[in-house]
C-alpha cells in the first residue's frame, strides 16, 4: 500500500536542489563537451574538467531522486535501476583508476590530467546508496542515508573550499585528484538534498503493508 505524502513548501527545496544538479551536468555535456563551450567544462582555466562520465552520473543519480520523490512503486523501482547504472560507471571508473592508472573511463580519452578522481566515483556510489535506502520498503538503518549525506556534503565542501584557497590543492591527493570543483559543489548540493529528505517521505513509511 501507498501513502504518498502531502507537498508543502518545504518539499520543493530538496527536488528543487536536485534540479540544479541536473540541469548543470546536463549543461556540461551538451554545451561543454558537445557544444565545446569551454565555461560549461571547466570553471575556469587550469581547473580540472567535470568529465562527460561525471556528467552523465549526475543526470542518472539526479534523475532516480526525482523518480524516488513522487512516491509511487513503479517509479521507486525505476531509480533503483538508474541507480544500479550509477553504481556500474562508479565501479568501472574506479577499476580503471587502479589497474590503469588512469582517470576513470573519461581518462583514457580526455586530456592527460582530466578525468574521474576515485573520490567522485565514491561519491556517486554513496548517492546511489542513499537514493536506494531512502525509498526502501524495509531498511534496518533508516539514519543511514541522513548520516551518509552529512560525510558526502562536508567531504564535497571540504574539496571546494580547498579549491577557493589553492587551486592545485587536489592534485596531490591521490583519491581528489582530477576531481572538478564543479563537480564537488554539484555533489555537495545532492547531498544536502538528500538530508533534507522529509522522514515522511521514507520507503518504510510510504510503502506500508
């Protein structure tokens, strides 16, 4: 049984944060990549670039918030599957990462130097947790995702405010090397979505039996 909540208000803030990240990442890779306007790629010159991989990440992950937000099983069990393909990028891009050596998927074609750090790939496997916990029918840990987003916000602010103090902070951390600060403030935003999911919202609740 389904009891879809009522939307107030402050329901428009965490799909309306998600939004923006959909919006961005889709902007990188149709204007950035596609269109090859460089301000859509990297924030600026000497910046890493938010890779089309990352891109299309974003617009998986932000996309199975939104589905998971309208309450509705069938749209629940379609996030799960964006999620699922979220989580298959993440972990090819990490793989390649490690046995390669290089950035991710994105870093075998991009510039030397572009690509997926290992930590956005960590970050989008945790997104994909979050959106799966969020809108399970049954999860033993309900604080889970809450307390997920938390580390995922205050990493992500954690890269973009090394960015504003040294723009070459991130290239001599293995895990953030490569990692746009585009992409962490994208992340960042997501993941305060995520904390301000209402409880009322939650699988558990919405899909009572």
């Amino acid at each position: 049984m389904e009891d879809t909540p009522e939307a107030g208000l402050a329901d428009a803030i965490p799909p309306g944060m998600v939004i923006i990240c959909l919006v961005m990442a889709g902007l990188n890779l149709v204007a950035g990549w596609l269109g090859g306007i460089e301000g859509f790629v990297r924030i600026r010159l000497g910046f890493s670039a938010m890779a089309p991989s990352t891109a299309l990440s974003f617009i998986l992950i932000s996309a199975a918030f939104l589905l998971a937000w309208q309450c509705e099983a069938p749209k629940a069990r379609t996030a799960w599957r964006l999620c699922y393909a979220v989580i298959a990028l993440a972990l090819i891009n990490i793989a390649i990462n490690l046995g390669l050596g290089r950035h991710g998927l994105d870093g075998l074609l991009l510039t030397p130097g572009d690509g997926v750090a290992i930590a956005t790939s960590l970050g989008f496997l945790l997104a994909a947790y979050c959106v799966i916990a969020l809108t399970a029918p049954e999860n033993p840990d309900p604080d889970g995702p809450a307390l997920v987003g938390l580390l995922g916000a205050s990493t992500s602010l954690a890269v973009v405010a090394g960015y504003i103090f040294d723009p070459n902070s991130m290239d001599g951390i293995y895990l953030f090397a490569a990692m746009s600060p585009l992409t962490a403030t994208l992340l960042a935003i997501f993941f305060v979505a995520v904390v301000a999911w209402p409880h009322a919202r939650l699988g558990a609740v919405v899909y009572r039996r």
